[in-house]
C-alpha cells in the first residue's frame, strides 16, 4: 500500500512554501477487465496507476496539481506547481477547509476491501465471463448474437491528509460480472442485459444466474410495440428508479442550491413529496459501494436524511457549498485526485415499501412498466420531464405485451407528490439503489 508519509511530507512542504493551507490525496490502483463476445476474448486489461493530487490555499487564492512521479523530484515539482497556480488565481472569499472539529474518520470495519478478489487468475478471470456468456445462449434459442459479457474487477487504496491534522487511508475492492445478450424472433430484435457487482468475488451471483437473467429481460423485450397517447401509471423497475434517485441528487446536492438552480431551492422543512418517499444518503453501511470512513476533505462519512416521510430535511453539502449557504457539511465532499471538492453522494437510496413487485402490477388496471429509459431531458431547474422508454405494457394486473418507441413526460415535482408507492425490492447494486416505484400518473405518448 502506498505509504501514508509521503501525503503529510507534501503538505509540510507546501507549507514552507508558502502555503497557507494544503489537502493532498494519494491513490493507487489495479484495473483488470475481460470482455468475452460470441465465446472469444474479445478484450483484455490489466493496469495498475499510482498519484498523488496537491491543493494549496494561499490566503483566499487556491492552486492544484497532479503526478503519477511519486519521487522526491516529482513531489517538489507537484508542491511547486500548486503554488504557482495559487499565485494566479482569483481570490474567493469562500475557500477553506472543514474546521478541525469537523474532521475525523469512522473506525468500524466497512467490509470495503476483500482479498478472494486479488487471489483470482487471469484464466479463472476469462473462464467467469465466458461462463456468463454461455449461460445466456444456453438459456434461450433466441438469443442468437451478443455484445459481450464481461469480468470487471478493481483493488486499491486511498490517502487523504490536510495541514490541520488529519491524515487517513482505506483500501478498496471491487470485481463485477456483466452480461448484454441479443436476442432475434422474426423481424424483431432486442437487447437487454444483467449484471452484479460486489466488494468481494464471494457475493457475487453466479454466472449462470447473470446469463439467465439476462436472456430473460432480452427476450421479454421482442415484439414490442408502440401505445396510443395516454395518461396512465407508471412502474419503473428498480434499474430504471435509480435515475429518479439520480435526479434528486441533483435537485439537492449544494452547487445547485447555492446557484439557485434547482427547484428545491429553498424547499427545505417543506413538504416537496408524498409520504411514501424517504430518501437517504448513507455512507457508513458496510460493504456498498457508496461506503468509505471520510469524505474526500477528511469529514466522517454519515447517515443523512434528505427527505423524510416527504418532507425535505437536507441538502447535501462539502464545505464549501456549506459555507456559502450558511449551514454544515453532511460529509458529501468529493474529488477525483485533486482540485476543488464537489458534492457527491454515499449510498443513496429510496427507503423500501412492504408491497411486492407482484402486488404492484397486480393493482395496475392499465399502465406502464419501464425497464428502459432512453436519452434524457430532465431540467433540475424548472423540474420538466420527459424521456424516452420501453417496457411492458400492464393490461388488468398483468403484463399483456412489450412496448418501446415512446416517451414518458411529466414534472419532478409532480412526480414526487405522486409516487403511489415503493416495492419492498430494495437491492443494492451500486451507491445509488431503489425498489420499484409507482407514479399515479404520466403522460405516454406513443402514436
């Protein structure tokens, strides 16, 4: 792992350089990816990188700066640059660090690093990916073509240390397994796909249930047609429910805030939704991707409620969106290498109902469930909604037939104060999770 020193050693030169304040992160990694198509290799990566990213506060002037040269010389050079950048920028009355107070890391075990991973060969590697490409042929005579399954997986470590006393360090692993076959009936012909993603190899699902579940979302798509033009509820599974997660984020997170450019703006203690939406920002849950012991400016990483039972309780905010708003970090600051901090999330999540995805559709006289969106024309200003989709259209409780080629309008804000109900499907497969969730009502247009 990458020595912890080196990160305290560049903030203590920035300073007798003249820095006034220092953040310095340093990162390393192994990526390897294998891509099967049509039972060959079709791609294969395995690198490793290594950096480290320097911000300097001279006064109210801020300068960054980035190498891959982890030498004696690279780190002067980094130091160096950092401060010349400083030394030419405009001044801005709202930069600083968290006061020491703020800072600190959680301590528990996080389950965010696993070892099975690193012990797997680049063979048994492929054979995972040639396996899932093989269970999703196998599953279905119409999956005839494919564009690929593949065996991702990462392992690394991170450092973070600031000029008022803290210095921390995780390490990270992930590996996932994906599928996205092609499945052709006559004219028709779709793609779907599947995928899971875990810390650990351990937790992953087997290729032969991501193969099968793949050629089941596939061949469920073919014979899709279009609808009549419509107002009608709408089911989105919980793939596509993350985006609404996604689009929440946005409308909170504190850049948007602070600009005025969102429709929350100003919401907050507000009822903005209906009682069946809980949205939660959680950092601190062991094992999910969304999961680390500080935030990117040395924060400890926590449990926010950002709506509660439909009422706005937080936005989500680094130090800096703090500050200019007059309120505290939640912990949210984040950062590639180096530069400024934005505002990223934990795990983000749509708190689960007690219905089943069964027993929402069966509700359903008549609507729409979607599996796919398409493009996307979501203004967080105004909260106007319209996106293209595909699914299956719900005829008395059931699902009667494919649909695709339409597109689903509405407002955000409409949305939100109809969410009917969420399944209790809840599944983490990323920082971002939701169950299915039903809107009381969204225009389709189709022809």
């Amino acid at each position: 792992m990458i020595d912890p020193d080196l990160a305290t050693q560049t903030i203590r030169q920035a300073l007798e350089r003249g820095a006034t304040d220092a953040e310095c992160t340093l990162a390393e990694g192994e990526e390897f990816s294998a891509v099967v198509r049509m039972r060959s290799l079709e791609k294969l990566k395995d690198a490793g990188s290594r950096a480290a990213g320097l911000r300097v506060l001279v006064g109210r002037r801020a300068g960054s700066s980035y190498t891959s040269d982890l030498s004696a010389a690279g780190i002067r050079m980094l130091v160096d640059s950092a401060i010349e950048i400083a030394a030419i920028s405009t001044e801005d009355p709202h930069a600083g660090l968290p006061d020491p107070s703020e800072l600190g890391a959680l301590t528990a075990d996080l389950q965010l690093y696993s070892t099975d991973i690193q012990n797997l060969d680049t063979a048994y590697r492929i054979e995972q990916a040639r396996a899932t490409e093989e269970a999703t042929f196998a599953a279905d005579p119409r999956i005839t073509n494919s564009e690929g399954s593949s065996f991702d997986a990462y392992s690394g470590a991170r450092v973070f240390a600031n000029s008022r006393g803290f210095l921390g360090s995780y390490r990270l692993s992930s590996c996932s397994l994906h599928s996205t076959p092609v499945a052709r009936e006559g004219q028709f012909m779709e793609r779907d796909y599947w995928y899971s993603s875990a810390r650990s190899y351990a937790k992953l699902e087997s290729p032969a249930a991501i193969g099968r579940r793949a050629a089941e979302r596939t061949v469920r798509r073919l014979g899709a047609r279009k609808v009549p033009t419509q107002k009608v509820p709408v089911v989105f599974d919980p793939q596509t429910a993350r985006s609404l997660l996604g689009n929440i984020f946005d409308a909170v997170e504190g850049n948007s805030i602070y600009r005025s450019a969102s429709f929350l703006a100003g919401k907050l203690g507000e009822r903005i939704a209906s009682e069946n939406v809980t949205v939660i920002d959680d950092g601190t849950i062991p094992g999910l991707f969304g999961t680390s012991p500080f935030d990117d400016e040395g924060v400890p990483s926590r449990r926010t409620v950002v709506i509660d039972r439909g009422i706005l309780k937080s936005y989500l905010l680094n130090t800096y969106t703090a500050v200019k708003l007059g309120l505290k970090t939640t912990g949210n600051a984040a950062r590639g290498i180096t530069g400024n901090t934005g505002v990223g999330h934990g795990n983000l999540y749509l708190e689960k109902g007690d219905r089943s995805p069964d027993e929402i559709i069966r509700g359903i006289q008549k609507g729409l469930y979607v599996t796919e969106l398409i493009g996307s024309s979501v203004n967080i200003v105004t909260g106007d909604y319209s996106r293209g989709a595909a699914g299956l259209w719900i005829e008395n409780g059931e699902f009667a037939y494919p649909v695709s080629e339409i597109t689903i309008a509405s407002t955000l804000q409409r949305m939100l104060t109809d969410v009917e109900s969420a399944g209790s499907d809840l599944d983490f497969r990323g920082s971002v999770a939701s169950p299915t969730v039903v809107i009381r009502e969204m225009t389709v247009s189709g022809h």
